[in-house]
C-alpha cells in the first residue's frame, strides 16, 4: 500500500499522543492510591462504593451511639447498686428495731438513721446523667423525679423510655422511669391495703375502693377508720397529715359529719375513696374501740421508709401501740423486700443491656472490617501491578519516541543534491 | 525533418517541464491539508503518415489529473461525522464525571453528616447538650443544601456551555455553507470558460470544506454537473448550486434559555427537530443535551425532593422545644412548568408532586387536541390520555392552574411539565431556629399506680398528620393517609362530610376541591369550583382521595344514618383520654366520642364505630384518630389508662429514631432503593455512559484513521516518491534539451550543405 509522508507523521504523533494518555492515567492512579479516579472507570464499583461507605458511616455511629448507652447505663448500674446497698441496711435497721428490749429512745435512734437513708435514696433517686437531664425522669428529662413529701415523695417524671439505636434493627433503652425502680410496690392485690387492727375484738370487714368520679382527689395517704366507744359510730382521720377528712353518703352524696353513725352496707366517699364497712347481726358488729388502717394499694420505697419512721418515733407505752408497731415494721420489712425485688429486676435488665452491647460491639467491629475490606478491594490500587504497567507504559512510550525519531530522518532528499 | 525533431523536442521539453512544475508544485503542498497530489497524464500526439511511414508527433500532455478517489472521500466523511459526534459527547461527559469522580464533591458526605447529626439528635434532645446537637444539624442541613445547590449549578454551567456551542456550531456550518456556495460558483464558471479542464486547486478546497462541514454534521453531497448540492441531517438543503441556506439559532417555544435550530422558510422560520440533524459535533451535543443532561438533572432533582419530602413529612408528626408541630426543614420549589410561546390559550399547568418515589427522570409533555388532555412521557413515549385534568401520572398530579381554570387551552396547546428539574436549585433550609427541630413525639401515654392489673403500654406514636373520625354508629371512616403534596396550612382545622341517605350522597368537601373516589379498580372524579363543592355518592369500602388526603369510609351492611357526620381533621393536638377497664364485658371505655377506634391483633384489624364499646385484647395495638398504642397485659376491673398529649418530656427522641430511619428505608425508584442508592444508581448511569461513550470514540477513531489512510494512500504525497519523480523529469528534460540540441545541428548541418 503506498505511505504518503503526512500519513507517517500523523500516525506515529497520534500513536505517541495515545501512549502518553493512558502513561499519565496510571501515574495519576499511583498518586491517589486508588484504582477508580472517575465513575467510568469502574461504574458498577464505584456505585457499590457509595452505598459500602454509607453501610460503614452508619456502622460507625451505631458504635458511638452505643457507647453513649453504655454510659447512661453505667450510671444507673452504680446507682442501683447503691439503692440495693442502702435498702438492705434499712432492712436491717428495721429488722433490728423489732427487738423487743428497746426502748423509745433506742428506736428513735433507728428512725434517725433511717432518716438518713431516706435523704440518700432520695439524691440517689434525682441522679443526673453528668449532661444536666435526670436519669429517672422518664421523657420530662429538665424535671426532678422525686420530691419530698410529709407522706414519703411524689413522682413528677412521665413513664416514657427514652431508646437509641444501637444496632440496624435493636434499639436499647437509656434509663429506667423512676416508678419502676422506686415505686410499684404492691402493699395489696386490692387498690387499698385494708388491715384490721390486731387488737379489734369485732368482726365487720371493711372494703375500700376508688370512686371513679372523684378519683381526682386521690392524696395517696394513709387513712384510719377508728369507732367509738359505743362501736356504733366511727370516725375517720388521715393518718399521715393528721388531717381531718370530709365525709359524704355514698348514696345521697349528702355531707356526714364525724363520728358518723355506723350502717352496715352503706359506703362513705372521701378523698376519692368509697368506703363500705361490713358487719353481720349484732354479735358480730364492730366492737367498741376497733381499728382499721386503710394505705394505698400501690406504694413508693420513700412512703415505705417514711410510714416505718413514723412507726418508729411514735411511743409505745401499752400492748396495743406494741402490737401497731409490729404491724408497721412488718408491712415494712415486706415492701423493702419487694422494693428490692424490683430494684434487683431493673439492675438485671441493665446488666443484659450492657452485655449486650459488648456483644454489638465485637459483632460492629467485624461489619467495620468486613466494610473496609470490600471497600478496599473495590477502590484501592493494586501497587504491585500498577507500578509494573507504569513502567511497561514507559518503556513502550520510550521505543515509540526513539523509532519516530529514526523513521522521520529517512528521506531520499538526504541524498539528492551535491 | 529537422523542424519536426524540434517539434517533437519542443513537446518534450514543454512536457518535462510540466512534469518538473507539477512534482515541485506537490512537493510545496505536501502539508496542505485537503490537498490531493497532482499527476501529469501524457499520451502520444498522434501519428502522421509521411512517405509511408507513421512518423510520431511528439506527446501531448492531456491533464495534470488530481489523484482522488470519491468513494474514499465519502468513507472519510462519514467516519469523520461519526467521530465528531462521538468526541462532542464524550468531552461534554467528561466533564460530567468528573464532577461527581470525586467522593467530596458528590452529595454523598453531605448527607451522611446530615443523619448523623440526628443520630445525635436523638442522643441529646434537651439541655446543653442538646442546644449543640440541635445546631449542628442545622449547619448539616445548610451543607447538604449547599452541596446539592452547587451540584446543580455545575450542571447548569454545562448546560449553558452546550447551549453556546450549539450556537457556534450552527455559525461554522453557515460558514462552511457561504464558502461551499462561492466555491461552486466559481468552479462552475472556470469549467465552462476552460473546456472541461478541472480546476484542482478550486475542486481540493470544496472538498475540504465537505469534510470540515462533515465533522460538524452528517452531509450528504449530490452532484449536479459541475456544481456540489449538499444536503444535511435528514435531507435538510444547506448548498443548492451557488445558494446557500444558512441555519439560524432560535429560542425553544417552551423554554427560553433553549437553542434550537431552524431554517428561513418564505419569510418565517421553521424548527428543525432535534433528531433530524444526527451525527457530527452538533448532532453528539443535542444528543448530549436532550438525553443525559436531561436525565442528570431530573436525577439530582428528584434525590433532592425525596429528602425535602420525607424529613418534612417526619417534622409534621413531631413536637418540637417549645412544643409545637414540627415545620418544615427543607423549601423547595421543584417543578419547572411551561407553555409553548406557539399556544393560543392563555392556560397555564401546573404539576404538583404526590409520590416521590414513583418520580421518573424524564421530562412531560402535555397536549390538548379536540377536547382531550395527552400527557406524554418524553423518555420512552409512553402516553396517557384523558378527557379532562386532573391527570396522575408517575407519582405528579398534572392539574390546570389556579385549579379549576375557568378557561380551557387552546386547540393544539402543548405544555412541557418538568416535575423535579428545579428542587435541585430552590432547596432552602427552612428553619432557623434549632428549637423548631421536631425531635419528640406529641403524645405519650401513662398507667397510674392505683392500677391493680398488670397491664403496661407502649408511649404510642403518631401515625398520620390527620386524624378521622365519626358520629355514626354504623359506619367507620378509616385511617387517614396523606401524600407529598398535603399542605398542613391549606387544611386548617379540617372538614366534616354529612350524609344524605335520601340521595345516598356525602357532601362537605372543601369548596373547589377536586374528589376522586376509587371503588375495585376504577376511579371517578368529582370537580367543583368556589365556592361550591363536590358531592359524591357514596359506597362503602371506596377510598375516597381530596387535597393529599386519602381515606375510606364503610360499614358491614348498614348504611350509614341520615345527617350522620365524618370528620378529618389535625391529629396534633391528640385529645387527652381516659381510658377505663370494665367488667364483665373486658371492655375498654372513655374513647373520645367521636373516635372510630382500630383494633389490631396479629393480622386481624377490626374497626369500631362510635359508640360500642371496644374490647381489650392482649397485646393489640389501639389506633384512632391518627394515633396509636400498644397495650399488653391483665387489666382489673375499674383499671384506668390516661393517653394524650405530650407536655412536659423535652428528652423525648421518639421523633428523632424515627427521622433517622429516613437514611436506610426504600423511599426511592418506586420503593426499591434509597437516597443514597438512587444517587449510586446516577453515578454508575453516567460512569456507564462515559466508559461507553470512550469506546465509542476510540473505535470511531480507529476507522477514521484506517479511513484516511486510505485516501492519503491515493492522494498522499510521498517526499520520496517526488524525490524520484524530480530526477526522473530531470533527466527527461535534460534528455529533450540534447535532442533539440541535436535538431539544431542537424538543421545546421542541412544548411551548410548549399555552401
């Protein structure tokens, strides 16, 4: 085929043009490490690289969220382990105050201590979490829980559970609301814990409920229903105020004034309880004298602990006020126990939730490798090789240079001419 | 004798001479581009009889004939073409490329910081740490924003770029046409005063001019005796003769900042279509513009519009510091709607978006002929058609605007409907205030302690911004879902549709709304305009669909009763209820009064009318009123459940969980990927392109360069090859020269016999 001169030049230029191009690609691989420089190099790679860093990104602020778990969590832990610790030594106190050879002032030294451990359960209770926000609050995070009552304390958090994500699918709560760890105790099945005093020589019952209209007046304090001497009326007084109590009929809603005269079968409404004493003929109708305690069904761990002080600092001059004591100190050795019981279920629940974070943790730091490495494999250079086509590229470009330079010396003008 | 040798001498030399002139003339024109190499065609004179004997005449130089082959040239163009086309692309989507290559310019860093920022969110809602966490996602958003604005202006510089060469592209072939038009002209007249006698030099620079022309567009050339007609793209006439018919760059009916191409003809100028002028740098850069450019910015748009949409959609369930409803993160303003400026109506159309995910990347195309609205995808030409607007098409309601127009287009009127082309460049951040961040949920849920069941419940979510319900006792309206294009602001406090059993209708509706109802399969619409309103019959189970919302009222055989009401109206503020157990029927009572309560165990979903009482089932989920909650548990009889508004749990994060799940939910390319996969799926389009486009191009290349070799195989100069011929007309000259030299002595000798 015949060559013409232009075509020489132009071929060997556009040949050596291509060389230099795809030399430059490599060395620009070379320096930025990476195999992919622009999405047409590798479209499917770098379209999977994309959604692999997204995966990874996420992975990573699963591990810092499960850190900041890891933190509340750790608080609460050492909170709780501390209420478990101050109510099995108040436990002891009380146990210890039943002795029989004490005496007033021994036992008003008891109700100091515990006193004192009722201050502590109370901070332990309003803890932070080192930010400012109460652990125990629920979602009113900016609102102490707890504060102090004559009766003991009240709840003023809400029940939400604040959760974060820890993993793609698993979301850890932060906290405990305050009512699962200080409050739910049970004193009855009933709503109202209704004790007949053990002293009573009669035997009418007496029932208390809520009245749904006026629940609102609820005060959750502690109430007793005492009769007189004739056993005919009775009175009602609330035992934590010392307060006096309004009494209405039931039936008529008409006001009654105290000593109420006693009808078996007909319920009195205060305080947003309904109250129905029961007694059958007159040889079974309350005795002149008896005593009922009515306390609310469902209780904190700071009324149980206020109810047992008050047991305590009263004095105990005859067998009657002896037998209340009892009484008292047992109902309280029993809500400490089941206080504990549910302080103990929460501190568990804890425990899971930190073991497994440890376990999201290792499994997070294998996804964390596992990404890297597919990321890597996709993106990253493969030194060895690219360095051994750089210089292939170069040696090629070389020869290329070096036979241009040859062929175009040829021409037969170099020999025509004198 | 002697004066015939010198005859034959003097043809010799004369033919040496040209021989010499021509070779020198190839030599000095070696490197001139377009220029065929010129060959002398000699034959001998013819023979004269003298004394029986043929004694030749000498030679005759017939033509200094230019070495070109027509076909190859043909081939060369249209590799030219080819490869002008393909390097017109492949440079434009170059740049393309490169500006997504890099992982710190795409979107992609952006929107990670973006939710992790709420991730943090969710961590610190309140307090000091909050106020941090809470600014940090408003810088978040402004980057992302910032990002995809910038992302968008790039391509729109692209854009502009294309624009620019289309028009200077269309001034060089006007060029080449004004001098292929001279050029004629003046070959035809040295052919009719020369007797046929080629003009080379004139014949190389037309054919040069073809070939340039044939980069910048597909050519197609007829002869016609001496003169060259031309003919572009599909049959288009650039040359007749010595006219030409120069193109002209004219504004698109539909978009100003547009070029399009078009011709002068009789006075007017007509549009040329965009695929009538294929191949050739103008036909790779409408090609560019009209298909990947289009798609690109529809792409980044509808990724913008799926993030403004979901995280505002999350906002407005939530509550935010001050405890109200959360606004919107994002502004934007996503569709580009335009009427051709050939329209004779004055009606506008205006798209509104319902479903971001079913968004597609292409443009829309709206016509109304002879009464009907044809509403035509432009990517692939699928079509809908319809007698009346409102039309849903891909996930956008094409509608006139203001809905109801009082006046209908005109006959013929075309639309271009671009839903998502401008979100990419009017995303604003909407919310200065890092309070108005909607982190908690307004509704939670309590169980008081004087309960003596062991029922718990959940803290309850917020499903849906608006909240039904009903007075009826024996009809139920559903769960109220709202689409994209719900506006929170135009529904106010809501509506109440009364029934009519006389004429078995509902009314109510919001004065100039439209109503579809959709009954197994077929849909029927309902039009009103202010301030009247629409009225439709109704059929139990049918979903009714107004203004973004979407329900459906029903009954199990009993219809409703006359005058009986249905509400929809906000679900934020939730009303505070309390709930109570009773025995012995296990029911639970104190709903509000107008709730028709769901109640969901398992797969089974029951739905209450107002009024009965609702039973407690173990585990179910409870939904009324566009809220819901879990319970599980025993209850006790007289056991009470207080649900309702959220108002003291600044730390709540429910909203935040939910906002962040935004970033792994399927939410886009009709639910089958998310937003970061929709933009992987962008970037693997164009890296596709682009690798293919180099292919293209390389190959494109390869034949252009074997094309030309060809032809500079025939017509080439080879510098040797006249090296060769120089001394071979060199000799032949100093040959001629001898023999005349030789006439002359012989004459001589002739005249010194007579002495």
């Amino acid at each position: 085929m015949r060559i013409s001169t232009n075509m020489i030049y132009q071929n060997s230029g556009s040949q050596i043009s291509e060389l230099q191009s795809s030399l430059n690609q490599t060395l620009q691989q070379v320096s930025a490490g990476k195999k992919i420089l622009t999405p047409a190099d590798d479209p499917i790679g770098s379209s999977r690289a994309l959604v692999i860093t997204q995966a990874a990104a996420i992975n990573d602020q699963y591990t810092v969220n499960r850190q900041d778990v890891q933190d509340n969590l750790g608080i609460t832990s050492g909170v709780l382990t501390n209420v478990a610790n101050l109510l099995t030594s108040t436990r002891t106190s009380i146990i210890s105050a039943g002795n029989g050879g004490l005496v007033d002032s021994d036992r008003a030294a008891i109700a100091t201590t515990l006193k004192a451990n009722l201050a502590s359960l109370l901070s332990l209770a309003n803890s932070t979490d080192g930010t400012g926000n109460y652990l125990f609050s629920g979602f009113s995070t900016t609102t102490m829980p707890y504060t102090q009552t004559a009766s003991g304390a009240t709840y003023n958090g809400d029940q939400g559970q604040r959760y974060l994500q820890v993993d793609t699918a698993r979301q850890l709560p932060l906290s405990a609301p305050g009512e699962q760890i200080f409050g739910n105790i049970r004193t009855s099945a009933n709503q109202f814990n209704v004790q007949a005093d053990p002293s009573n020589t009669g035997t009418a019952t007496l029932a208390a409920t809520i009245d749904p209209a006026t629940a609102a007046n609820l005060t959750g304090n502690n109430y007793a229903v005492t009769f007189d001497s004739t056993g005919a009326n009775f009175s009602i007084i609330n035992t934590t105020t010392g307060g006096s109590v309004a009494l209405t009929d039931g039936t008529t809603g008409a006001a009654i004034t105290q000593p109420a005269p006693y009808v078996s079968g007909q319920s009195v409404k205060f305080d947003g309880m309904s109250v129905v004493i029961t007694g059958g003929p007159p040889s079974t109708t309350p005795a002149p004298g008896d005593k009922y305690t009515i306390q609310p069904g469902n209780q904190n761990i700071f009324e149980t602990i206020t109810d047992a002080i008050n047991a305590l600092s009263a004095p105990t001059g005859n067998a009657a006020a002896r037998k209340d004591l009892t009484a008292a100190l047992t109902q309280a050795n029993n809500n400490i126990d089941a206080s504990l019981s549910n302080v103990l279920t929460v501190s568990a629940h804890v425990g899971a939730s930190l073991q497994e974070i440890d376990s999201l943790n290792s499994a997070g730091a294998t996804t964390k490798i596992a990404y890297a490495q597919s990321l890597s494999s996709i993106q990253d250079l493969d030194y060895a090789k690219a360095i051994t086509t750089l210089n292939q590229q170069q040696t090629t470009l070389q020869a290329a240079q070096q036979s241009f330079v040859k062929i175009s010396a040829l021409s037969l003008f170099n020999y025509i001419g004198n | 004798m002697g004066a015939n040798i010198l005859n034959l001498g003097q043809s010799a030399l004369a033919a040496a001479q040209l021989g010499i002139s021509t070779t020198g003339q190839n030599i000095a024109n070696a490197s001139t581009p377009g220029y065929s190499r010129e060959v002398v065609l000699q034959s001998a004179a013819a023979s004269q009889q003298i004394g029986g004997v043929f004694v030749g005449q000498g030679v005759n130089v017939n033509q200094v004939q230019r070495q070109y082959s027509d076909f190859i040239a043909q081939q060369v163009n249209s590799a030219t073409t080819s490869k002008g086309a393909a390097d017109a692309y492949l440079s434009q989507i170059t740049g393309l490329n490169n500006i997504i290559a890099d992982s710190t310019t795409g979107i992609s860093p952006t929107l990670q910081t973006f939710f992790t920022s709420i991730q943090n969110l969710a961590s610190s809602p309140n307090g000091t740490a909050g106020a941090a966490a809470r600014q940090a996602t408003l810088s978040a958003a402004q980057s992302l924003v910032g990002r995809i604005n910038g992302l968008q202006n790039q391509v729109s510089q692209i854009s502009a770029d294309v624009n620019g060469q289309i028009a200077s592209s269309v001034t060089t072939i006007n060029g080449y046409a004004t001098q292929l038009a001279q050029l004629n002209d003046a070959i035809g007249k040295a052919q009719s005063t020369n007797n046929g006698t080629q003009p080379n030099d004139l014949l190389d620079q037309r054919d040069y001019l073809v070939t340039q022309l044939s980069q910048q567009t597909s050519v197609n050339v007829v002869q016609e005796g001496s003169q060259y007609n031309v003919f572009i793209g599909n049959g288009q006439p650039l040359v007749l003769g010595s006219q030409s018919n120069p193109l002209q760059v004219i504004q698109s009916t539909t978009d100003p900042s547009r070029n399009e191409i078009g011709y002068q003809a009789k006075g007017t100028v007509v549009q040329i279509a965009e695929n009538s002028l294929p191949g050739g740098t103008l036909g790779g850069l409408l090609d560019f513009r009209s298909n990947l450019l289009t798609t690109t910015q529809n792409s980044i748009g509808r990724v913008a519009v799926s993030i403004a949409s979901a995280i505002n959609q999350q906002q407005a369930l939530g509550q935010d510091l001050n405890g109200a409803v959360g606004t919107n993160l994002f502004t934007m303003n996503p569709t580009i709607s335009s009427s051709s400026s050939s329209n004779t109506g004055t009606s506008q159309i205006s798209a509104t978006i319902t479903n971001p995910s079913a968004l597609t990347t292409s443009d829309y195309n709206l016509q109304y002929a002879n009464g009907n609205y044809t509403l035509t995808r432009v990517s692939d030409g699928a079509s809908l058609t319809s007698s009346s607007l409102p039309m849903n098409f891909d996930g956008v309601k094409f509608d006139l605007a203001p809905p109801p127009a009082g006046a209908v287009p005109g006959n013929g009127d075309q639309f271009l409907i671009r839903p998502a082309a401008s979100a990419a460049a009017t995303l604003a951040v909407g919310i200065i205030d890092p309070n108005k961040l909607a982190v908690a949920t307004p509704f939670s849920t309590n169980v008081p302690s004087t309960n003596t069941g062991s029922v718990t419940m959940t803290s309850g979510v917020i499903n849906s911004q608006v909240g039904s319900g009903s007075n009826s006792l024996t009809a139920t309206i559903g769960a109220v879902t709202t689409d994209a294009s719900f506006s929170a602001s135009a529904f106010g406090t809501g509506f109440s549709l009364t029934f009519a059993s006389g004429t078995n209708t509902l009314s109510g509706f919001p004065a100039g709304a439209t109503v579809s109802v959709t009954n197994g399969g077929t849909t029927t619409t309902y039009k009103s305009t202010a301030p009247a309103s629409s009225s439709v019959p109704y059929t139990s189970g049918a979903t009714i669909s107004v203004n973004g919302m979407s329900f459906t009222i029903g009954d199990k055989g009993t219809p409703p009763a006359n005058n009986d009401t249905f509400t929809v109206a906000p679900s934020i503020p939730a009303t505070a209820t309390k709930l109570t157990f009773n025995t012995p029927a296990n029911t639970l009572t104190g709903f509000p009064a107008t709730a028709n309560v769901t109640v969901k165990s398992g797969t089974t979903s029951t739905t209450y009318p107002a009024g009965t009482a609702v039973p407690y089932v173990n585990g179910a989920t409870y939904s009324y009123s566009g809220v819901s909650f879990t319970m599980s548990g025993t209850p006790a009889k007289g056991d009470v459940y207080n649900v309702g508004p959220n108002t003291t749990g600044t730390g709540d994060n429910r909203n935040a969980l939910l906002m962040q799940t935004i970033q792994t939910q399927n939410i886009m390319v009709g639910g089958t990927t998310t937003i970061q996969g929709a933009f992987a799926q962008f970037v693997s389009l164009i890296g596709n392109k682009t690798s293919e486009v180099q292919a293209t191009s390389t190959s494109e290349t390869s034949m252009l360069k074997n094309a030309t070799n060809a032809q500079q195989s025939v017509s080439g100069v080879n510098l040797d090859e006249e090296a060769s011929n120089l001394l071979k007309y060199q000799q032949s000259y100093q040959a001629a020269g001898k023999l005349m030299q030789i006439a002359s002595q012989l004459f001589s000798t002739l005249l010194t016999i007579g002495q």
